[in-house]
C-alpha cells in the first residue's frame, strides 16, 4: 500500500507548522499529501505552496468542491499545478453537500450526480488541449445566444492528471468506477466494504471496460498508538462526539452522506438516532449512542499490535492507498505517530 496524508491549511501561528509537518512528512517516506478544502481555506492557493517546498511527494486536492469554481477554472488550476509541481498533482473532486454550496457559496446542489459527470467530462477534455463545445444537463459551452466561440486553454498540461473523486453514496460510487483514477472514501469499515462500496465501484468499472486493478483505492482514518487497555478506552471515550458530530451534524436535514455510508455497514439505527439526539441539540445523549465498536472499525487506532493487523485487514479488502491521519497534540508527536504507521505500511506489504 502507498502512504497518504490529509491536511487542513490553517490560519494565524499554524501556517508555518503545517508547512513543517508537510515537509518533514515527505522526509519520512510520505507518497501522497493530500489538501483539504471544505469551508476553510482554499486547497490550490495551499498545494501551490508545498509544491514548492517538496521534491518527491505527489500533491493532491481533497478535495475541489463542485459549484465553487467553473469546471474550466478546476481545468486551469489542475493544470497549473500539475505543472509547477512537475506532474506531482492528483486532482480530488467531492461534490460536498449543501450546507457548504448553498449556505457559503450560494450556488444550488441539486444534481450533483450529474453536475460531477459533466464537470469531470469538460476537465477531461481540456486537459487533452483541444477546442471546447459541450452540451450536457448542467453545463452548455460556449454559452449560446451570444457571440461566443468554442474554446482551447492557452496552456497545455504537460503531465497526465489523475482524477480522483470523493464518493460515499452507491451511485457516486459507481461514477468514480466509471470516469475515475481513484477513490477517496471515508467512514470505510473494510468488513463490509464488499456491499457498501466495492461492488458499486466495480459496476462503473464494468461499465468502461476496466478492472478493479485500474482504480487507487484510497481509503483514511486516524492513526493512534495506545500504550495499553486504558489508554486505549480514553482515546476511543474521546472520539466519540467526533464521529458523533460526522453522524448528525455533517450535511443537512435531508442530506448527510457520513450517516448514510455508516447506515450502510451495519449501524442504521444507531445513526439514526445519533443524527435524531444531535439535530434536537442533545449533543451529549448522541455522543453516549456511539458504540466502540463504531469508532475502532473505521479509525486504525489502538495498540501497535492493533493497527498493525487492522492495516493488514485494509490492505486485504482491497485498499491501495491508505490516508493516515495521526494524532498528537504537538507536531512532533503527530510527526512520531507518522512515521511509526509509515513503518507499519511497509512491514504489512514485506509480509505479504
């Protein structure tokens, strides 16, 4: 398995210690860097920066979020990066939800199956620098009616640059077999990812003729070391309002694919009364729902032991490339916890 990392860029005295783990990160072995996005800073302005810190490391977006850039500006920004970094961009596609696109960008998230589709067929095309004209549901271009003229980019990529999409939901899923280089998953349960995942992804797969080989699985969860049985349960008693929080305060009313994804892997009801207590506003009576068992199966922490055999359960439902988020309340203790996981890949891989 390749090792990655998400990252958020972050404001005031934090700027230059990200920058710090991002760098050493790559000493320590890193294969990929991923940067955040969602409601904070943005992830180009960011990736165009640690490109310049970096050597070896590939960089990506995880991710662009649908309805905040044209998909002809995520083309140039793809581009761009790609080049400045030498062909070291990945670009990662999520089409968030709409609590972010319709409350902080004020564009409609309707369809997004479908605004996803056609975004990633016009960046497709315009990496490959020819002359722009789509007519599809969401996008028309050039725009009719008016004087304008189909299009090429003034700029060529001068790498290939895989798309990578953010998925959770089955049809998602089976876009990202279909149109995508890899897969960014969350909230992955590999005991049953065969049914909540994979053989969605493998339906797309099937649809454009490629095997399962052809799509990076990419999958991330925090990564902690506990000393022993107590440690252990304090770090899961400190967790649980996190994912309670993913559960029952990601999304919207209607619409959280965090609560879906868990609904799907055998937590259904637990979910769904987590995400009743927490919209009610009863924070504490959501976060005593979740169980430990909700918490260990989709984070790698626990014992060395622990996540030594629980990586080699990912690697073996099918994880290409695993996300490790380490915990640590310094940078070095996050950089530690980094680079004992890193080891703990490789040794998974030697055992193979």
């Amino acid at each position: 398995m390749r090792t990655a990392t998400t990252i958020e860029a972050s404001g005031g005295e934090h700027w230059a210690e990200t920058a710090d783990f991002v760098v050493e990160a790559e000493k320590l072995g890193l294969d990929i860097c991923w940067v955040a996005e969602a409601w904070g800073s943005d992830a180009p302005s960011a990736l165009g920066y640690y490109a310049a810190l970096t050597d070896r490391m590939l960089l990506g977006s995880g991710v662009i979020q649908l309805g905040t850039r044209t998909p002809a500006a995520v083309a140039q920004t793809a581009i761009t990066l790609s080049n400045l970094s030498g062909g070291r961009f990945l670009l990662g596609l999520g089409a968030s939800g709409p609590q972010v696109i319709e409350g902080l960008h004020g564009v409609p998230f309707a369809r997004p199956l479908r605004r996803m589709r056609e975004t990633v067929e016009i960046v497709q095309r315009l990496l490959g620098g020819g002359k722009l004209s789509y007519s599809g549901t969401e996008f028309t271009i050039p725009l009719p009616g008016g004087e304008a003229v189909p299009m090429r980019l003034s700029m060529r990529a001068e790498h290939r640059v895989p798309v990578y999409l953010a998925a959770l939901s089955p049809a998602m899923l089976r876009l990202t077999g279909e149109v995508a280089d890899g897969w960014l998953g969350t909230s992955f349960v590999p005991e049953g990812a065969e049914d909540a995942y994979f053989t969605h992804l493998d339906d797309g797969l099937a649809r454009s003729g490629r095997a399962r080989a052809a799509l990076d699985v990419c999958q991330g969860a925090e990564v902690a070391f506990a000393a022993d049985e107590e440690a252990l349960g304090a770090m899961i008693a400190g967790r649980r309002k996190e994912l309670a929080f993913s559960l029952g305060g990601m999304g919207s009313a209607s619409t959280n694919y965090y609560n879906n994804a868990y609904s799907r892997q055998g937590w259904a009801e637990v979910a769904a009364e987590v995400r009743e207590r927490w919209r009610a506003g009863d924070r504490d009576g959501a976060t005593e729902l979740v169980t430990d068992e909700m918490v260990l199966g989709t984070t790698l922490i626990g014992t060395e032991t622990m996540v030594r055999e629980r990586l080699r359960v990912w690697r073996d439902a099918g994880v290409d490339t695993v996300r490790l988020y380490p915990a640590g309340e310094t940078l070095q203790a996050r950089l530690a916890t980094l680079a004992r996981a890193i080891e703990l890949v490789r040794e998974v891989d030697g055992a193979s």
